[in-house]
C-alpha cells in the first residue's frame, strides 16, 4: 500500500525574542499572570522584511535538507495559515517561487490553529491517490501582524514562526508497524464563529482585521474537542494511549496541555512543550515543536508520534504517524 511517510522536518523563528518582561513594559500585564495562566515565557515577533512566506520558505528549506531532496522534487506544497502575505495568491506559491520547484501544485489552507492538521490531511490524501509524489506541508504565521496589542487578553498569547515537513509517498508493507501517517481525523464546527475570529476581512470590512476571543469558553471546548479526537483516531488504528511515544499538541496554553493528556491518563513526560518560547504561533506551532523533538533526538525513526490541534471556527483534528 501507499502511504505518506515524513522524511524531514524543519522550523524558522523571527529574529526578536520578546520575553514576558518586555511586553509588560507596553502592555498592562506581567510575567508572573501570563506564566500562571498560560505557561509561555517568551515568544518570537516578526521584524521588517520577515513574513509568513519568508518564514516558510526558511522552514521549508531545513525540512528538504532534512530529507536530503532538492526543491525541483517537491511536486505539492500544503500551506497552512491565518495570516497570508496578501489575500491572494496563496502564500504557498511565494514559497514554491522562492524555492525554485516551480510546476506542481500549491495552495493554502486556511483553518487557524489546526490549520496544519488540515494540510497534513489533505496533502496525505492527495499523495495515497497518486496526485503528487513529494510534498512540503508547512503551518506558517504572523499573528503579531493582526493582534490588538491594546488588548491585553489575546496579545501576549500569540507569537511568529514557521514550521515544515516533507512527506514522500512510499510503497510499505500494510500494518500499523509500516512507516507513515497511519490516521488522520478532522473536524469542524461552524457554530462558535464569536468566540474565536477576526473583526474583519475582504469581504466584510475591506481590512485585515484583528483576533477576538472568549478565552475561557475557548479552552473549556478544547480540553473535550482534542480529547474525543484523539480517541477517535486511537480507536481507528487500534492503539491505546499507552502505546504513544510522544504527543505533539498544537501550542496554545500550557493547562490546555496539561488537562487534555489527563483525560487520556497520557504522561506528561511524553507531551511536546514548546509553549513556553514559543507562545501560540497558530498553524506553525505543531511543526515547529514537532522539529524541536526532531532535533533534539526526542522523536526517533520508529516512533508512534500523535499529532493535535484545535483552533477558531472551531476546528479540530488529530494525525497519528509512524517514524
Ligand atoms: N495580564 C493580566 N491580567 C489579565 C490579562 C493579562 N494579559 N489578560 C486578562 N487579564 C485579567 C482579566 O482582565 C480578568 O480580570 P478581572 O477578573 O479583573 O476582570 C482576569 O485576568 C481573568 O480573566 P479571564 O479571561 O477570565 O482569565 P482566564 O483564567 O480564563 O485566562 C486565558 C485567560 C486566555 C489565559 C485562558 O482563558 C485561556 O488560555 N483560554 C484559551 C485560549 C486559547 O488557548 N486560545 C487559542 C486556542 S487556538
């Protein structure tokens, strides 16, 4: 059978570091409530000359490295991002032009924080029924772009990078011992639009619009989506909790995490967290903590690696894979 097999992966951050501290100095705030309240330390923002597509293609780049392929192979790119170097064309063609792999298929994905769930899916799809062969799928973002930094509730969650992996379709033995993505499960509910959006947009106010957000009844919708998720995507490849060796969640809030893997009696040990310098980077955020347990040498070829995300719309999805 065919199956899409990770064979690099890869991450870019701004140059700026901004600490709790630093932000406390122009927004009413402090370290000690966005620690308690959201574990993040630190997080990356976007200078002149950085933006989504120049983080992407920074990212894309280390994952072909990676994989040891050349751009001219990639025949797909997935993006995945709320915050697009312009309404259109999609971002994903600046990073296929930057690249040079010019020929294949490029587009966008637009489902906020599970966005990259949404590409992964789609570019899995996509290479199992012989559309493409080789495919860079990439979450990437700049939220400080269309934060309201006077609004202290959303603005020190959020942060910038990118993140990247190559998948390549691969003939494999059939079994869940076989590499690559063995489920994909995703999911959306249009119906809690007011408590997680942007205030604008081309069609209905002309402009970009900022993030907006009822953050407590955002996290009580989390805690159950991503559970349910990732028992659904267990129960259709026959593993158990007990069988994963590393969860990489989407980023958004350190008690989300924590609450979420005790649901699934999951070992915290084994949960990715990269939110502490990081911050919430939206659709770049499970790449890029997913590339940090790469690099590390956390993530091992062989491992049962499950991917999480939930974001506005809402939008949820879970991706178990084998290394
Ligand atoms: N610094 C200091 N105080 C702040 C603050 C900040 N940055 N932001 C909000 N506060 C204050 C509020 O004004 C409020 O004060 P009040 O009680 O005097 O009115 C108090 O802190 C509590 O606010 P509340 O929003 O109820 O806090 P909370 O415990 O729900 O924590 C979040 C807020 C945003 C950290 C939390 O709701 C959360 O993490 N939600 C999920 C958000 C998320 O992850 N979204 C992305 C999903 S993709």
């Amino acid at each position: 059978m065919i199956r899409s097999v990770v064979t690099g992966s890869g991450s870019a951050l701004p140059k700026r570091a901004v600490s709790n501290a630093e932000l406390a100095e122009t927004v009413d705030t402090s370290d000690e409530w966005i620690v308690e309240r959201t574990g993040i330390r630190n997080r990356y923002i976007a200078g002149e000359g950085e933006t989504t597509s120049t983080l992407a293609t920074d990212a894309a780049r280390v994952a072909l490295d990676a994989a040891g392929i050349d751009a001219s192979e990639i025949d797909l790119i997935v993006l995945a991002t709320a915050t697009p170097d312009q309404t259109f064309p999609a971002t994903a063609t600046r990073v296929q032009d930057a690249l040079g792999c010019q020929g294949g298929i490029a587009f966008d994905v637009g489902a906020v924080c599970s966005g990259f769930l949404y590409a992964l899916g789609t570019a899995d799809a996509m290479l199992r029924t012989g559309m493409a062969k080789k495919a860079l799928v990439i979450g990437a973002e700049t939220f400080s772009r269309i934060l309201d930094w006077e609004d202290r509730a959303t603005c020190v969650l959020f942060g910038d990078g990118a993140g990247a992996l190559v998948l390549e379709a691969r003939e494999v033995a059939d079994g869940p011992q076989a590499q690559g993505i063995l489920s994909t499960k995703l999911h959306a509910d249009g119906a809690h639009n007011e408590l997680l959006y942007v205030d604008g947009g081309p069609s209905t106010t002309g402009t970009v619009g900022k993030v907006r957000m009822r953050g407590r009844e955002v996290f009580r919708h989390a805690v159950v989506n991503l559970a349910d998720v990732l028992r659904e995507v267990l129960g259709d490849t026959g593993y158990t909790a007990a069988d994963i060796d590393w969860v990489v969640p989407h980023q958004a809030n350190a008690r989300i995490l924590d609450a979420t893997a005790r649901k699934l009696s999951l070992p915290p040990e084994k949960v990715v967290v990269t939110v502490d310098r990081h911050a919430n980077t939206s659709a770049a955020s499970v790449p890029l903590a997913f590339d940090v347990a790469v690099r590390d040498g956390r993530i091992k070829p062989g491992d049962l690696v499950m991917l999480e995300a939930m974001g506005g719309g809402f939008t949820w999805g879970a991706s178990l894979i084998r290394m």
